[in-house]
C-alpha cells in the first residue's frame, strides 16, 4: 500500500540510483502469493505498483514475457469493478486504467506469445464496464487501449472482431457508452477492421454462424453505416444480393434496412443499392412490395433524382394487384398528391371572396410539415422546380420554402394580401400548428442560407 502511494512520483526519468533502490520492490511484487492473493485489494495495490513499474521503466521491459503476462492478467482483473463508482476502489481502478492508457503499455501484448485471450479479455472487461456516467476521461482511456491495440496489430482473431462489432448494438440495452467507444474503435480503424469485419458478416449465412450475428446482421449493418460508411459501400455488393435473393424474408430486411440507410442524411449511397431497392417496389412478393413502399416514403429526401423514380413507381402501385399493395401505395404517395390538388385549389380561390371557407387548407399543409408521411408532398415541389441535389442541404426545406412561398400564392398575389391569410390562418391555430409554422420559417431560413452560399461559391468560381 506505501508504495503504491510513493511510486506514481518517481519520474519516468529517475536516476540509476533510484531504479537499484526499487529492484527489490520490483521482484517482490511478482511473487505468486501477491499475484494470486485472495484479497481484492491487495491485488489491486499490486497491480497499481506493475502499471507504475511500467511507466517507470519504459521503453525497457522490467519483466520477462511470461511475468508481463500475469502482470496484465491481473492489471485486467482491476479493470473489472470500474462500472461501480461508488466503491471505494472506484479511483484506484481508474488510476491503474489511466497509467495503461497515457503509456501505452498495453501495446506489450502484441509482443508477447499466446496472448490473444488476455487481449480478448481486456476488451469484454472495458465494453462490460462502461458506463453512460463516466466521466470523459474514463471512456476516452477505453477507447484509447482498444483502439492502440487494434492499430498497432497484424492479426485480428475472430473473436476479438466479433466482440467489437457485437458491441455496436449488444451493450445499446444496458450502456449507450460501451456502444459509442465500439462505434469509436471501428470508426478509427476502419481502414484495419474492414477487412476482418467483412469477413465476420459474410458467414452469417453458413450453417456455423454465430446465433447472435444472425439475429443481429441487419442492426449490425446499419451501425457499421453510421460509423464507417465506407466499410459499408464495400459490403454493398453483398447486400444487392440480398434484394435478389430467393428468400422473400432476406429480401424484405434488406429492403428495409436499405430504407433506414438512405433516410439518414449526408452519407454516401452506392447507385447499384439505390437501383436494386427501387426495383422492388415492383417485387413478385407482396411483402417485399409493401416493405419497400413503406421503406421508400422516408427517403425521398434524401436520393436526389432517384426520388423521381421513386414516386413514378409508386403511383403506379396505385394499380397493385393486391390491396394491400394499393393502400400502401396509396399512403406512399396518394395521399401526397391529394395535398397538392388542395394547394391548387386554395391557390386558385386565393384572394377571391370563396377563400374565407377555404383557410383550413394552408393549417392541414403546416400539420403535415412535421410527418414522415408527406416527406414527398415537400421533396416533389424541390423536384419540379429542379432543385440541385446537394448531399448536405436536404431537399425538404427548399420544398416546404416553395409550398408556402409559391405554390399556396401565386407570385402575382400582393403582399398585403398574403399578410390577411396568413393572419386569417394564425387566428385558427390550435395545439401543434405553432410547431408547423416554425418548421416553415426554419426552412425559409435555410434555404437562403443555401442560396447565398451557392451564389458567393459561384462568384468564387467566377473570379477564379
């Protein structure tokens, strides 16, 4: 206990002098009988006086192999307890993983032979211990030894791949944390995972798959989209063997995690996924159809001119031999041009006497602006108006800018006007409409924020 307290202030720089006066400390803390003490904390004291003996003697090596082996066994040991901040071990738990992590003595394992199943350990020990209350500095040290260990390694066993990417979406029920540093350590090494990760999800369909990745493919594919993208495109060939697959229920998952991918903004999409998921609108499945509508209506927001034909193909679903084909369709894309009839008719009796009866149109289009079902009602207006696609600027807040600006009054319409409806409108609000009419003026506001950034890069480009 002493000189666990006296040794973190020796300088990593100390004298000769200094390191012969700790030699005796340092062969008697690799005693079997303080290795394998029973006591809890007495294996904690020693193994904060290895992770300071460590530091202290770095770059060399104080210890052979095998004792630097049972060294980390027991530094790993300590490791397990950090989720309880309560216990009164709490801070010399965290010393001992700081040292690891500010030294980078973790880096030893990779040197030493038949030690892939403390690697394995450390890294079940770090996921299982996170805690969506740790300070920053505690889950920065995790993903620090994790990611020092995956980059620095030319060899990635199976298992140990398997513990990341299951972490991904396994610990997302008991500790967003452990899923974030999971995110983290693939999201910085994507370049050295993508390979073995790729490996890993191509089993999923041999008869000695893991249990749980079969389960858990899709989740696990739409994670590793959110953290590395590009890891994904280069599983995409697979996955558009996955929408021609002879079995409907692989077709209707991919159908439907390609519809969550495509939902989520700024990433990049690979065309063959983009034309493969389109085609199924038309599947020979009705369940594969319907996934596909149902998937297709949160999307047009983000495919750019795919979306186009998109909605061309779900307007003829209208015609679907099944009805629930049909009424999918119908609530794809239907009922998004039934609001764009109502527009024109307000449009057009806008400013006429008739128009009184006719304000609840305009308050019916603000409800909607807040629904994922008429996505397309507001995309459809940016198309027509061949609005250019921008990965980052969404298609939307130019759509809903157009339905308020032009398509409910006409350009001709005078201002004065203008303000009487929207006044005649503001008087018949009621719950959430206020919500509508805010999300109008945020997209105005984007929307010219684009336009003046188009202009200034144009007039860069022009200057140039």
């Amino acid at each position: 206990q002493q000189l666990s307290a006296l040794l973190p202030n020796v300088d990593q720089s100390a004298s000769e002098e200094t390191r012969r006066a700790l030699a005796p400390c340092k062969d008697a803390l690799v005693r079997a009988e303080l290795l394998h003490h029973k006591d809890k904390e007495v294996k904690l004291f020693v193994a904060t006086c290895a992770s300071e003996i460590l530091r202290i003697e770095a770059p060399d090596l104080p210890y052979n192999d095998d004792v630097l082996k049972d060294l980390f066994e027991l530094i790993v040991n300590t490791f397990k307890g950090l989720s309880d901040m309560q216990s009164p071990l709490y801070q010399k738990r965290v010393h001992i993983l700081e040292t690891v992590s500010a030294i980078k003595s973790c880096l030893l394992l990779l040197d030493i032979d038949n030690c892939d199943d403390v690697i394995l350990d450390m890294f079940k020990t770090l996921f299982q211990e996170a805690r969506d209350d740790h300070p920053s500095n505690i889950l920065s040290a995790m993903l620090n030894i994790m990611a020092l260990l995956v980059k620095d390694s030319d060899n990635y066993p199976r298992p140990l791949v398997m513990e990341i990417v299951s972490n991904l979406v396994k610990s997302k029920k008991t500790s967003a944390a452990a899923s974030k540093v999971a995110s983290e350590v693939i999201r910085e090494n994507a370049q050295e995972l993508e390979p073995n990760v790729i490996g890993l999800l191509n089993t999923v369909h041999e008869q000695s798959a893991d249990p749980w990745l079969q389960q858990n493919y899709y989740e696990v594919l739409f994670e590793i989209h959110r953290c590395a993208p590009k890891m994904f495109l280069a599983y995409a060939p697979t996955i558009v063997e996955g929408l021609v697959n002879g079995d409907e229920t692989i077709r209707v998952k991919t159908v439907e995690l390609l519809g969550r991918v495509f939902s989520s903004q700024g990433q990049a999409v690979d065309k063959q996924l983009v034309s493969e998921f389109i085609k199924r609108i038309t599947d020979k499945s009705l369940n594969v159809r319907v996934a596909t509508m149902q998937s297709a209506r949160d999307c047009f927001d983000s495919l750019g001119a795919d979306a186009k034909e998109i909605i061309e193909k779900l307007e003829d679903r209208v015609q679907d031999t099944h009805d629930q084909g049909r009424m999918k369709a119908v609530t794809a894309g239907t009922r998004n041009l039934a609001m764009q009839k109502l527009t024109n008719v307000y449009a057009t009796h806008c400013g006429t006497p008739e128009s009184e009866k006719l304000e609840w149109i305009p308050i019916k289009i603000l409800k909607c602006v807040n629904l994922k079902e008429f996505r397309y009602f507001f995309c459809l207006f940016s198309l027509s108006h061949r609005f250019p696609f921008h990965p980052i600027i969404s298609r939307r807040p130019h759509g809903i800018e157009l339905a308020f600006s032009e398509e409910l009054f006409l350009p001709e319409l005078p201002v004065s006007e203008r303000t009487k409806h929207w006044i005649a409108m503001f008087s018949q609000f009621e719950g959430n409409d206020v919500k509508g009419l805010e999300r109008v003026l945020s997209a105005k506001q984007r929307y010219a924020f684009f336009r003046f950034s188009l202009a200034v890069f144009t007039l860069a480009d022009f200057s140039l």
